[in-house]
C-alpha cells in the first residue's frame, strides 16, 4: 500500500526533510535497471530533501544491517542499484552544478554528464574523459569506473577527480582526497556504492576545443583494424580512439574504427597526416560541434526508444582484456555470434588503452602495459529462454577471459 511518508508522523523511520516511498510504483521503480536482469525490491525509496536526510538513514539502514544503496539514472545492467529488502537512495535530485573554475568544477552527484558538459564546454573547458553515453549520472560513472574514447590517454573518469564529499556507511560525512583520507577515497571510486554514497565531486577540466573532425574508418577484416587501433593509441596522433562491429543487414560484420580530432576555427586537421599509415578500405569524415560529438548516442536513444530496442532486456558484458590475448579472443568471439546473440541494434565495442593511465585501485586491470575494452553490448527478445541463454554465454566468456588475465569491467550481479 500507500507510501509518501515525510517522515514526521511515521515512528519507525528518521525525521526526514525529504520523501520516502513504500508504494508499489516506487519499488518497482528501485527493482527495475537497464538489464531489466535482475530485480531486487528495496523495502523503501528516499527520495532525499538534504544530506542530512542520507546521513539519518544510512545510520537507521547501518543499525538494522540493511542494505542501503544509492541509485541515479539506473543504467546499471545487472541490479548494482538495487538493495534486496533494503534502501534505495534516489540520487537524482542532488545535481547541483557549481561556478566552473579554471582547472575544475564542483558537482553534485546526480548531476548527469551532458549537464556538466554543457556548464563545462560554456567556459572553454571539459572533463577529459566521458562515457559514449552522457545521460549517465557523475556519481554511477565514478562508481565503476567510466571508460571512453579519450582513456588511451586520460584515464578512467575515476582518474580524474580531485575530491569527492562522501556520506560513510557509518553516516559521517567527510572530505576525501588522494592526499586526505585517501583510504575512503580508494573505496569509493570504482565501489559500486557500498562504501559510501557520493555527494559532491570535484572533477579535473581541461581546455576544450569547439569543433569536432570524426573519420569512421571501415575495414574488410577484423585483425587489421585492431593493428591500427594499437598504432593510434602509441603515436597518440587523434584525440579519440573507438572501435566496434555490428551485422549489416546482408548478415555479414560491418568494422568501424571511430577517431575524432578536436579543433577550434582556422585550425584545420590534416587528413592526410592523421590517415597515414592506416588500413582502412573506406572512410566517412565530417565535421561537427565538439558537444554534438560527444553527445553522439543522443540520436541514438532516440531511435532505439522508437523501435522498444531501449526498454528490451540487455544481457551485457563488459570485459578488459590483456594486449597479448586480445586479438584472438576477440576474432574468435565475433566467428561464434550471431545475431540471434547480439540483437539487431546490438554491438561489439573494442578499443585499446595503456593500462599505466589507470590508477584506480578498486578497477582492476590486466597486467599488461596494454589492455582492450571489450563489450557485448547485446539486446535481447524478452524472452527468459533466450536471456538465460545469452547470460549463460557470457559467463563462460567472463571464464575464459579471467583464465587468460583479463577482468570483469562492469561486475554484474553474477560475476563471481
Ligand atoms: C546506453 C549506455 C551506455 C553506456 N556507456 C558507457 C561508456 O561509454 N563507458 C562506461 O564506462 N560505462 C558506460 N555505461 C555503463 C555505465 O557507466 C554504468 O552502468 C553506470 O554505473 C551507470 O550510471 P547511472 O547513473 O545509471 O547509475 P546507477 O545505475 O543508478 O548506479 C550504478 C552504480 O553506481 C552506484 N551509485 C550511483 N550513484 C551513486 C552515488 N552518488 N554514490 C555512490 N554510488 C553511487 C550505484 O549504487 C550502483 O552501484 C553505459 C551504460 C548504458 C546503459
């Protein structure tokens, strides 16, 4: 039944300035994500009016050894925002963006990456690593990791933070930083949310350029493009570096390499110097704002909502593989799919970083200078056989993928 507690006349919660929900609606709401997976139901939503709010009810959640788990957009794939019987924390509300400064700006955890962008890109300035995806929230980014196309060079978005303000699970709220309390700060970039729920994080900028080239580079054969992958990141000649496969409608594998140069007016990139030495059989280049490049999968979203790919089950893996290994895990993977096991609007994503730029030490990285993302960015019929299916198989290429020193990037509800 009912819900909208405000805490006032309910005994056995805190005093809260904010909102908590017991309704139907708002637990279906905390059990549901992107993978639509898994679906653990809270026994209630805080929908928080302060952070003293968090704090009264990590204490209440601590005292009764309860889950208690922060959630923002929800685009977790295997229930990591959810809390079986326990708290689910709504982060979205606190998005505050602060005056952005010279070198960093402040934000609130439930500030989603496109709105710190925008604040960002109005100054000259931008964070130098962000998600393909930027509806992401910076407090569900900073809790796993945050890989894109700018990470050969820059790191994770967990590398590039200054100090986050966190409420502890014990309910205090402290500053931490690499130097301060570097402990806290250890454990919550990359923690998942449970080791303390952000609240503020200030996040390093760089200076932005306004325009955008992006070359697709499309190639016959898997194995060259990822040569050419390895060449780009060590003469660090574009500014991103992205890679994926997905099947034409004539059933064969379409092999794009993304790269993108930023520029401002009256700098105009080289092609000639920038394609040197490259593989490719074709290649599309055009021009565009730099915020319209990397708000790329807007359209995206927009079309995968109007086909109801966007709301269909997606059973994903998201592995790092060591250099050494990669190629054939990778060709030998993409031989086996077909596309009954990615889904028409599914893709495989591949690029390559230097493992020494990733300094987070809860990411865990293969130990090799060099290591590959490697995703299966799969969409499913909501069906439980097919999903089992697809579930199954990517437990066995997690498997194999540890055997030969890879990782699990975004740990989902059954890694192990
Ligand atoms: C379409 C799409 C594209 C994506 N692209 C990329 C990509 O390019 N690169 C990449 O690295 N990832 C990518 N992801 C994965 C994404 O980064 C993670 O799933 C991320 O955690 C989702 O953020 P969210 O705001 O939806 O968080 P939620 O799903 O709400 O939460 C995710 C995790 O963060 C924790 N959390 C949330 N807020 C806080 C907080 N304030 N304090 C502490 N913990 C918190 C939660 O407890 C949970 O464990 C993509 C996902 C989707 C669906």
């Amino acid at each position: 039944m009912v819900v909208v507690s405000l805490g006032f006349s309910d005994a056995r919660y805190p005093r809260l300035a904010g909102e908590l929900f017991e309704d139907e609606q708002h637990l279906r709401w905390a059990a549901e994500d992107w993978g639509h997976l898994v679906h653990d139901r809270p026994r209630a939503v805080l929908r928080p009016g302060s952070v003293s709010d968090i704090r009264a009810m990590a204490r209440f959640a601590a005292e009764r050894g309860i889950p208690f788990v922060p959630r923002a957009q929800g685009h977790s794939s295997g229930g990591q925002a959810q809390a079986k019987n326990g708290i689910v924390v709504d982060m979205r509300g606190l998005n505050g963006i602060d005056a952005v400064q010279s070198e960093h700006v402040v934000v609130g955890a439930g500030a989603r990456w496109s709105e710190v962008l925008r604040a960002t890109l109005s100054h000259g300035l931008t964070p130098p690593v962000l998600t393909d995806y930027l509806e992401l929230s910076v407090g569900g980014t900073l809790s796993v990791g945050g890989i894109g196309g700018t990470s050969h060079r820059s790191g994770l978005q967990t590398d590039n933070v200054a100090e986050l303000e966190i409420v502890t699970e014990e309910d205090e709220l402290r500053t931490c930083s690499r130097t301060r309390d570097s402990d806290l700060f250890d454990a919550v970039l990359g923690g998942r949310g449970r080791h303390g729920t952000i609240i503020r994080a200030t996040l390093r900028l760089i200076p932005a350029k306004t325009c955008t080239r992006r070359y697709k580079l499309y190639y016959r054969e898997l194995s060259p493009l990822l040569a050419d992958q390895c060449l780009l990141v060590e003469d660090g000649r574009f500014d991103h570096i992205e890679g994926h496969a997905r099947f034409a409608d004539s059933g064969e594998w379409i092999y794009a390499m993304v790269l993108a140069t930023h520029f401002d007016p009256g700098e105009e990139p080289d092609d000639a110097a920038l394609l040197g030495r490259l593989g490719h059989e074709s290649a599309e280049i055009d021009d565009m704002g730099c915020f319209d490049f990397l708000n790329q999968m807007e359209d995206d979203e927009a079309y995968l909502r109007s086909t109801g790919a966007w709301e269909q089950p997606h059973p994903w893996l998201d592995l790092m593989l060591p250099g050494s290994a990669a190629e054939d895990f990778i060709v030998e993977t993409m031989r086996k799919l077909v596309l009954d096991d990615i889904g028409e609007s599914g893709l495989v994503l591949f690029y390559p970083f230097h493992t020494r730029v990733i300094t987070t030490p809860r990411v865990r990285v293969p130990a090799e200078p060099r290591a590959f993302l490697f995703s299966l960015l799969r969409t499913a019929p909501h069906d439980e056989v097919v999903v089992s299916r697809l579930v199954e198989s990517n437990r066995e290429l997690r498997q194999r993928a540890l055997s030969l020193g890879g990782t699990v990037y975004l740990e989902h509800a059954e890694s192990p």
